[in-house]
C-alpha cells in the first residue's frame, strides 16, 4: 500500500510504501476509496495529543473489503463500508449501547497497535510503523480495520464520499439526535460552523428545531449554515450570550460548542435558557481547563462532555445515510475533494478554513 507517514511531531508527511501485517481475528482489510481530515488528526501532527512515531493517521475512511481475516462473517470480500472509532464490545459500557465510552477506548484507538502489542503495519525493511489510530488509519490506499468498527453500506451511494460520516459528522449529528435529542419547535445553537457544527446544525433542522442559531467568525460557512437550516447566524462577540437569551425571550433550549475554547464554551452556557442543556465537543488537547460559574448550573443548566456522538456507529451511520438519500442531511454540500498525493494542500486548506470537509482520495 501507499500511506501518509508522520515520521516526527510537527514534520511533514511522507507518502511511501508500506505492507500491512497478516490479518488477525476479527480484522478486515480495507481498499480505501476516500479519506476526510479531521481535527484530531492535526492535533497529533502538532503534538497537542502525543503518539508514537512512525504512525499513519488518518480515520475517516470509506471503500470495500478487500480481505478478511480469521472467522469474519459479517462482512465479505466486496463490501462497501464506512469506518469510524473501534470498541471491543465486551465491556459493561459496550453491553449498554455506548461503545464511544468503551473502557478499553484508548488502548484500542490511540496506542497505535493491536492489543497484543503488534502493529498493523511495516515498512520495506519490515520494521513496525505504528496504526490501528481509531482502528484503521486509513490516510493510505488500504487500511485494516475490523468488523467492530466497519460499517456495511448500501453499494449503490457513492463511496468515496461517505467517509466522514465515521468521526466528525458522526460526533456533530449524534449530539443532537442522541444526546440533546430535541422535540419540534425547541431551539437549538451551535458555536463554530467547522464539519462537526455544520453536522449538528443540519440534524437540529432534520429535527424541526426552531430557531436554529450559527455562530462562526467565517462568513462562508455562516452562509452554508443557512443553506443547511439555520434560520439566523451570526458573528461572535462578547455580549452575543446575552443578545440570544433577550431575543429568543429567556435563551435557548440546546446549545452546541464544536470550538473547544474556554471563552466560546462560557458563552454557549450562558446562552441557555432555564433548564437548558449544552454539550461541548471541540477538542484542544488532555488539558484545557474551563471555569464556570456554578450560580448559571444551579438554575437547571447543564454541561456535558460528548464523545463521537455517544453514538454506535453501526446504528448512527445507516441512519445518517437514509437521511442523506431523503434529503435531510446534505453533508456532501460541506466536502471538497482532493487527490491523495495532494494531502499536503488538503491540509493546509482546512487549516486556514477556506475548505469545510476535505476528502482525500486515494
């Protein structure tokens, strides 16, 4: 296979050649078709979240099964499946429908190797390059992955689009239809219009939330907000908190942050009304302390932390494709398209937000 390498934290890609290791249990060998760059893979680029090097990353990945390994029944050669985050299945949080807080979540997404201490991938020397990230690293022409986090999709929708679907549209969809899960005619704002925002302003729509509030310093994708659902967006600004609460008459019944900045997290809890209940999702590292005022909590607020959507993907996903082919959740309007040996460019576009969604196709 061909793979995006990072060989050193804050180093630049290398595409080289690879060859993954022999198929173990469970596992499945994957031909990727596309590939989205995601937040958290940058923050292992610039060392926010530490990893072993060599390691590819990359776990937004979509295409066919091309093998796979001891005792796989549930899927078969020639498969269309979207990947997103792996779980082992077995614990008292995988047996309760939540595998996004699987016990076993780091070891099996982020060591960066199978739990026997063995890698997925090798070099041309044979020495070990380190994947498994999310349980699949598929910033590559070829990934394993494994029927835990493997989605079956129908074959007839276009493959190489439906990659995100596995992490950031996932995390922003499934904030709102799993977490928040908010009844017609309740309001709902989302603070930064990024892929996991833009996710969650289209499920509040699909939802028939009203109003529907974007809040991003980039005008374009406030514009793409409203082409989405939202029914008002606007700039950020220090009293905009409590502008929302006297114009929606008392604040809003569900907020969103996808920023992962202190001051962004403050203002969407204080946008709420009472009760009222925000979920933040941007990720800025291990450590990013927050301060709150209790006194805004204790009148019936919430806050809470949201992992991958608190979603199962292989519930989640399906749905988000029906809702797709009926129209509801137009995510495809949020990707632009890159060759893979332009990762480089994609992620130099994403970085500076002139693009929403890049999708690498390998």
């Amino acid at each position: 296979m061909r793979a995006a390498v990072l060989n050193e934290v804050g180093g630049d890609l290398s595409i080289v050649e690879l060859t993954a290791t022999d198929l173990v249990a469970g596992e499945v060998l994957v031909k990727v078709h596309g590939v989205g760059v995601c937040h958290t893979d940058l923050t292992v680029i610039d060392g926010a979240m530490p990893q072993q090097t060599p390691i590819v990353l990359g776990h937004e990945g979509s295409g066919v099964v091309e093998a796979v390994g001891p005792g796989v029944t549930e899927l078969s050669v020639g498969d269309h499946v979207v990947c997103s985050f792996t779980s082992c299945g077995e614990c008292k949080r995988c047996a309760t429908d939540l595998p996004a807080y699987c016990t076993r979540f780091a070891q099996l997404n982020y060591a960066g190797g199978r739990p026997d201490g063995s890698t997925t991938l090798v070099d041309g020397d044979g020495a070990p390059v380190h994947g498994n990230w999310f349980g699949q690293s598929s910033w590559a022409t070829h990934a394993v992955a494994s029927v835990a986090n493997a989605v079956k999709v129908p074959d007839t929708l276009p493959v190489d689009m439906l990659g995100p679907l596995g992490c950031g549209l996932l995390t922003g969809a499934g904030a709102v239809l799993n977490v928040h899960r908010p009844k017609p005619g309740q309001s709902y704002g989302v603070w930064g219009l990024g892929p996991v925002g833009l996710a969650a302003i289209m499920a509040a729509n699909a939802s028939g939330c009203e109003p529907i509030i974007g809040v991003d310093p980039n005008p374009t994708r406030r514009e793409l907000a409203l082409e989405i659902g939202a029914t008002a967006v606007y700039e950020p600004s220090d009293t905009l908190a409590k502008d929302l609460v006297r114009e929606t008459q008392g604040g809003l019944d569900f907020t969103m942050e996808a920023v992962g900045a202190p001051s962004v997290i403050r203002q969407s809890l204080m946008a709420l009304a009472s009760p009222g209940s925000c979920v933040t999702v941007g990720f800025r590292g291990p450590k990013n302390p927050v301060e709150l005022n209790q006194s805004h909590l204790l009148q019936g607020r919430s806050l809470r932390g949201v992992i991958e959507g608190d979603a199962d993907p292989h519930e989640l996903i399906p749905r988000l494709v029906r809702m797709w082919a009926d129209g509801d959740f137009p995510f495809d309007k949020l990707i632009t398209t890159y060759s893979f040996d332009d990762i480089a460019t994609a992620i130099a576009d994403f970085r500076a937000g002139t693009v929403i969604k890049p999708v690498l196709r390998p």
